[in-house]
C-alpha cells in the first residue's frame, strides 16, 4: 500500500512537471505577441487547463486518453515496480529537455517509459517473445508523432489563408487590435485542448496502478469503474496540471514564441486554433498526441504562409530529433531504472 501511494505522488508530481514543461505550448504565442505578460498567461492557462476536466466528464463523457494509457502495456507484464520504473525515466527526461529548453513531447516520454519498464520485466521473467506492448493501442499513437504536427500545419496554412483572403482590405491597426483580442479565445480553446489531452495521461498512469492493485486483491475492474469509483484521480490531476502551468517554462517559450517563425497576433489566432482543434479531435477519437509537436506544426503552417524561408528549418530539425528520440531514451533510461529497483 505504501508503495503504491508513492507511485500516486510521482504520477501527480510527473503531472506538475507536464504542467510547467507544457505552458510554453499554450502560452508562447500570446507572450510572444505581447497580447498578456507572462504572469496574465500561465494564469489564463492553467485556469483552462483545469476547466477541460468538465469538457471531459460531462460533453465527451469519457476519459479516453487515460484509458489508452492504461492499457498501452499488457496487463500480465504491469506490476508498481514498472510503473515507478517508467515514472522515474518520464519525470528525468523532462527536467532534462526542460533545462536545455528542447520542447519533447510528455506524452511520448511517458509511454516509453511504461513500455521500456514494462520489456525490463518481461526480459527479467525470461518472457521476452510475448506480446509485452498492446499494439492496437500503441501503433495510432507513434503514428501520430508525425500526424499531429502535420494536422496542425495543414489547419493553420488553411486558416491563416482563410484570414488573411476575409482581411485583406481591413485597416491593419484596427484588425491587429481585434486579433489580440480573439488570442485570448484561441489560447484558451488550447488550454483546453491541453489539459483535457495531458492530464488523462497521469490518470492512465495512476488508474494502471491501483487496477493492479486492486486485482492482487482479487477485485478485478475495468479502467471506467476506476474513475467512476474514484473520481478524485482525475480531480487531482487536473489541478496538478494546471499548478505546473501557473509555474510556467519560459526557456521552452522562447523557442516556441520566437526562435521557429516570428508570429503576429493574426496568425497566433490561427496557430491556436488548429492547435485546439487538433488536440479535441484526439481526444475524441482517444489517442493521447503531444499538445508540444502539435502547436509546434501549427506554427509552422502559419510561418509558411509567408514564404518557406520564414521558418527557421535549423530549429524545427534539431525539434524533430527530440520528438524521435523521447521515446527509444525514456524506453531505455526505465529500463535501467526497473533494474535499480529491483
């Protein structure tokens, strides 16, 4: 039981790294376009980051994300030593791609880690030619590394299209100023997006753990009866989240909000809100993205709306490395990390 509610303490402390790790990713273009100070920002965010726990519950009605999460390793090879073993490697990897300000994806570093963890136990039982990894849940999820920030470019190249087409005889001072205005909408449909995407996938986490452990008790239930029975862990992985945001990441804004592409209040607008769509389609359809590559490729799309050169490609590479690598490195850091422990 100890154990256990260790694992719940980590699972929630990785949720306030995701937090403050992630608020670039909401927050960087309305800093960068100076439409709110950075203090106004993390604020506006975190609150939304906390709101889409009711956009969750009660409009989609599942916690689909959490429930891939929990189900992304095979149940026969999940025990508390792997999933401490995989929050360790989540949590290390984080602090280390925040303190060089690489923005990687939480999400991915995550999962790697449970799997990692999980093929540790698997080899360490001398079983490792079974079905460790849940594909069907596992594969929509990789594919998405590269689909999410390829959807978010595709809506904001179509929507700063849209705009600037709709705008193109308006006075530019009057549109600047409303374009400020509607960033605040736009960030918080992405905060939204953010929160309802990032915080479920603590509660796969936690929900993973107390399933195992409720069945080494000879209660076996599905991950919905989890959250029906214990509405506190998604609660308390809202508010996590959203704490984590009001700390904010301002290294990993400054690559967000000016080292890609310079961005105007217009086509921070329209970066949000491919951004925010992107996410709630992913929640919808339940497959956990990265809000990071996802913001990142909207921004790109807006940048290329310019002229190709307007995108720095030197940045957005040295991005993409991260994003391949966080899964292989928090697969391999948890498990070394499973090994210690044991």
């Amino acid at each position: 039981m100890h154990f256990l509610v260790v694992i719940i303490i980590l699972a929630l402390v990785f949720d306030y790294i995701n937090g403050f790790h992630d608020a670039a990713n909401s927050i960087a273009t309305i800093v960068s376009t100076k439409v709110l100070t950075p203090f106004q920002a993390v604020l506006w965010a975190a609150v939304f980051n906390f709101a889409a726990f009711f956009i969750s519950r009660y409009v989609i009605g599942e916690f689909k994300i959490g429930n891939t999460i929990a189900s992304s390793v095979n149940k026969d090879f999940i025990n508390l030593h792997v999933i401490c073993a995989g929050l360790v490697a989540a949590i290390a990897w984080n602090l280390l791609t925040w303190w060089f300000g690489i923005p990687s994806s939480s999400s991915h570093t995550l999962l790697g880690g449970f799997m990692g963890a999980a093929l540790a136990h698997a080899g360490a039982l001398s079983r490792g030619g079974v079905n460790v990894i849940n594909y069907a849940k596992v594969i929509p999820t990789f594919l998405f590394i590269f689909l999410a920030p390829f959807i978010g470019m595709v809506i904001a190249f179509i929507i700063t299209l849209i705009i600037l087409n709709v705008c193109r005889r308006a006075n530019p001072y009057r549109a600047d100023n409303w374009f400020r205005r509607l960033q605040l909408l736009s960030s918080a449909l992405l905060s939204l997006g953010h929160g309802g995407n990032d915080a479920q996938k603590v509660m796969g986490i936690i929900g993973a753990a107390m399933i195992w452990y409720e069945k080494s008790r000879g209660h076996e239930m599905s991950f919905k009866q989890f959250i029906d029975h214990n509405m506190w862990v998604p609660l308390a992985s809202f508010t996590a989240i959203a704490l984590g945001t009001m700390s904010g990441g301002w290294k990993i804004v400054k690559t967000m909000g000016t080292r890609i592409t310079k961005v105007t209040p217009l086509e921070g607008v329209s970066a949000e809100t491919a951004g925010a769509l992107t996410l709630l389609l992913s929640e919808k359809l339940g497959i956990p993205v990265s809000t990071t590559h996802t913001i990142t490729g909207s921004i790109i799309g807006v940048g290329a709306t310019r002229r190709l050169s307007a995108v720095r490609w030197g940045v957005t590479i040295n991005l993409l490395w991260a994003w391949v690598l966080t899964i292989p490195v928090s697969a391999l850091l948890a498990g070394l990390v499973y090994f210690i422990i044991k």
